[in-house]
C-alpha cells in the first residue's frame, strides 16, 4: 500500500511541476500574441482567481495559506 501512495504522490507531483511549468509560456503566449492558448483564457481565470482570494476575508487567506504549502519544498 505505501508503494501504491508513493506511486500516486509522484504521479500528482509531475503532474503539477509539468502544469507550473506551462503556465508562464500560456501567460507569455497570450500577452504577446493576444490569443487564447487551446481556447482558454489563461490570464482572465488567473485574475479571476485572485479575486476570489481577496474577496474571501479571512477564509481566502486561509487558503492562500494552504495552497501556497502545496508549492513549498520542504
């Protein structure tokens, strides 16, 4: 069963360096070309996000928190 864990925490954590490191060439792409990358708009959900943040008071910095622990290295 730790195996099976191990395998599943690799998997999610290549997923997730592979999607960090995409998400500043979409963010480039559309700034210099004005278009949508595979039809999202990249930096419209980013902003849209952080407002979300801001908006959520004392719960959004609670999960500014949280989710800025799933970045660090430890």
């Amino acid at each position: 069963m730790d195996s099976v864990m191990k395998m599943v925490n690799g998997f999610f954590g290549g997923l997730v360096s592979l999607m960090m490191a995409i998400l500043p060439v979409t963010i480039l792409w559309q700034v210099l070309t004005g278009t949508t990358v595979f039809g999202m708009d990249v930096i419209a959900n980013l902003t849209a996000l952080i407002e979300q943040v801001g908006n959520g008071g004392f719960a959004g910095l609670v999960v500014l928190v949280i989710v800025a622990s799933f970045f660090m290295k430890k």
